[in-house]
C-alpha cells in the first residue's frame, strides 16, 4: 500500500496492536495531517465532507483523531458528536474545541440509542478497523431512516498493498505504471508510512465493503474517486507522474426507510 504521504512503504510487520500503534504515534498525525498543514485534508477531504454532509442536524463521526472532521462539519451548521479509542487523539480534540462533543469509543460498540443520528461520516477509518460487520452494523443502528453516511477509503482496488508507481528506466523503450498488489486477497499489513511510524492497515475488496454495508441497509448513492489534489502533488513529487491514479474513494450511502 502507498503510505499516507504518498511514498512506498517498507515490508509489512506483524504482531503490534493497532491501538497501541495510534496512540504511540498520535502527536505525528496531529503534527502532520491537522490544522491546514496537509493539502489533502485542505483541498479535498475537508471540502467533500462538508459538502456531503452540510447542515446536517446531528452527525456521527467515527475514528474523529484531533477532530478536524468534526470541527468542519460543525462550522457547517451540523451538530456533532466524535468518537475515537485513542484517549490521546480525544484529549487533543477537546483541547481544540471548535463545539463538537467527543466520547471514547470504538465504531463495533457505539453508545448510543437507536436512530441517534440524522448523518454520519467515517474519513479513511475502516482500512483499520477489524471487525467490519458488526462496526457497519452499528452505523446502520445509529442512523435514523434515510440518514446519510459518508464513507471514506484509501482506494481499494489502487492503494492495496504492494501496490505504487513504477518507473521502469532499464527496459528498452522505458514504461511507467501503476503496478496493483493482491486485490482480491483480504490481508492486515502494518506498514512504516513515515520514518520510524508504523500503520496497521486491513486491506477489502471495494464489493466487500459494498455487499457488507447493503447488508445492513445502506445503499450507495453516488460514489466519488477524486484525483489527488494540487497541493498534496507539488508536495509529492515523487507522485505527479501518477495524478490519473486517484488515492481516495468516496461512498455516499443512504440507510433504507
């Protein structure tokens, strides 16, 4: 899998808890990724959050980290409750403020009533999450009918691990392509993203997490795989030869009345 600032990422490890990995590296996603210092967020994620869920009366969002997803949605007229399992991500999200509320959860054990939400918003989460069927489950619970989820992925087809751009200069004529790993294969990879930080990913099929989310009756309603924008490319050299290729898919889903 291309790692989350575009580079290659080194030979998966194994054997380390996934939320051991967030806590221990949670002052780097804030350092990195948070308070308009990532172009992706800025340009793109941010914006597509927002215009998916604006004005909202009351939105769920799952895996909040530091809470710049939340914060978004509630400058945008959305009443907002976030929850994260890392208690170092929460406390820098309520240090933050900005009016959303946060509680410490996980997404396969929401503390809420039925019917609790009019919206919900899960940002590059579920490649982290294991137990996917029940954490979809209890999305679809918290949802009143025809509420509205957002349902953003790392690309699963095109970030599957040992997937990235070649640039192939020892063949005669040379070739550049996307090479795309294991698809089909379902596989937890902890990958090296950055120096010294470590990410676990679950790598699905895009039509398993389809299959699973019309399962608990929410249905795709248009679906989005934006290029990557131009800031993350002026910072990502390395990448601008692959701007056709997108990092990012979109899910907008509706839960069935």
């Amino acid at each position: 899998m291309t790692g989350i600032d575009g580079l290659s990422s080194n030979e998966p490890r194994t054997g380390i808890e996934d939320a051991e990995l967030w806590d221990s590296h949670a002052d780097w996603w804030q350092r990195e990724f948070t308070d308009g210092v990532d172009p992706e967020y800025t340009e793109q994620i941010l914006p597509i959050v927002e215009a998916g869920l604006a004005g909202t009366a009351r939105v769920l969002d799952i895996g909040t980290g530091e809470g710049q997803v939340a914060r978004r949605l509630q400058e945008a007229g959305c009443s907002v409750v976030g929850i994260d399992p890392i208690r170092a991500q929460l406390d820098t999200a309520t240090r933050r403020g900005g009016g959303p509320h946060y509680l410490r959860a996980t997404a396969a054990g929401l503390p809420f009533a039925d019917a609790s939400f009019e919206g919900a918003v899960a940002c590059l989460v579920f490649e982290h999450i294991d137990p996917l069927d029940s954490a979809l489950g209890e999305l679809a619970r918290i949802l009143v009918p025809g509420g509205r989820l957002l349902f953003l992925l790392n690309h699963p087809l095109l970030q599957t691990p040992g997937s990235g751009w070649i640039d192939d200069q020892i063949i005669d004529p040379p070739e550049q392509y996307w090479r795309i790993g294991p698809y089909l294969t379902e596989a937890s990879t902890v990958e090296e993203v950055h120096k010294d930080v470590f990410v676990r990913f679950v790598h699905r099929p895009l039509s398993r997490y389809v299959n699973s989310l019309a399962a608990v009756g929410l249905t795709v309603t248009k679906m989005d795989e934006p290029a990557p924008p131009p800031g993350f490319l002026a910072r990502a050299e390395q990448y601008r030869d692959a701007a056709t290729i997108p990092r990012l898919l979109v899910l907008h889903l509706t839960k069935s009345t």
